[in-house]
C-alpha cells in the first residue's frame, strides 16, 4: 500500500461498496487519520444518487447501472470533475470502476489536464486505452502518454501505446509528459527522462 511505502503520502480513497469500503476503511485504519480520507460513494458525471450492480461472482465488479433491481443498491454519486477540481496535487490515481472509467475520465479532463498527476492507473476491457481510442484521446489530450502494463513472472512491463494498438491486457498507466516519475522508477520501468 502507497502509504506505507511512501511516509508521506496522503490518500483519498472512493469506495460505493458498503462491505468493500469496511474492508477498505480497516486496512486504512493502520495509518494515522490525517493521512487518508474514505468517501463512502460512488464517482461519475454528476452528483447524486445512482445504482450499483454487484458481481456475485467477483465482488469488486460492481458497476453503475440504470435500472433497480434485486441486485443493485442505492449510493450517492460525487461529481469527478468537481472532486478532482477541488484538488491542488496528485501524484497517483487507480481507477477501477468497472466500465465507467470514459465517462469519469470525460467529466474530469480540465482537473486531469491541471493537475498533471504523475501516473494515471486503470482498467480497460472494452478497447478504448489507445492514443485514438476514447479514453487514449482524453488522457492524450490532457497531457499524458499511454502504456499497456504487461505482467511478467517476476516483474512488470510498460509497453507504450501507439494510434491503432488494440493491446490484449486490461491494465494500463497513463504518464504525465510534464511531470517526471522518480528515477528509480523510470530505471525499473525503462523508461526515457
């Protein structure tokens, strides 16, 4: 966990799930209380109220959905441009939101593009990662650089993401162009200054 590798390190963390956000608030327990905040919530376009669907085989798959049924739950929804936009710094963001990471991406690109977080993570299982896909052209557009993250046995890989790459994993980073990473992590990563 980033908190315990870096001392300094501040955390704000958004979890819609009620049993996944106690898991998530006990672990953040560990580490003093001004160090991370929890929001109990899910993140999208625009504020309010919406549903949430849960995988009953892979509870983290939970995702927004428009219609109620037996198996989606009530949460608030907090705006990501106007949380994001009221955010002076960021070095890291994970987002895995299963499917909506577009939309969110789409409702934050003036706070991305601001705040040029160092290392952008996220999921993509539908093929829109790359620089002329829809979320490659928003984080393209905000200053950033893709890399699909290949997994090995004993390390990972960033392989960059060029026009027209229809990479086959789901994990990727996007690279602020104007805020370097540490240099033990572009020596790790083969990266160029």
């Amino acid at each position: 966990m980033v908190l315990a590798r870096v001392p300094s390190s501040q955390l704000l963390a958004v979890e819609p799930q009620p049993d996944i956000g106690a898991l998530l608030r006990h672990n953040l327990s560990q580490f003093p209380a001004h160090r991370w905040t929890m929001l109990a919530a899910a993140i999208s376009d625009r504020e309010g109220e919406g549903l949430i669907a849960v995988n009953p085989a892979n509870r983290g798959g939970a995702t927004l959905v428009g219609e109620v049924s037996a198996a989606t739950t009530a949460v608030p929804m907090l705006d990501a441009g106007r949380m994001l936009g009221a955010l002076d710094w960021l070095d890291l963001v994970k987002i895995d939101i299963e499917g909506h990471e577009e939309t969110v991406l789409r409702a934050s690109a003036e706070a991305v593009a601001r705040l040029q977080t160092r290392s952008i993570l996220f999921e993509d299982y539908l093929g829109k990662a790359a620089p002329d896909a829809p979320i490659g052209r928003i984080l393209t557009e905000c200053g950033y650089a893709l890399f699909a993250v290949r997994k090995h046995l004993r390390r990972n890989s960033l392989q960059p993401l060029a026009a027209g790459d229809r990479p086959a994993g789901r994990d990727f980073v996007a690279l602020s162009r104007s805020r370097a990473l540490p240099e033990a992590a572009r020596r790790k990563y083969r990266l160029s200054p």
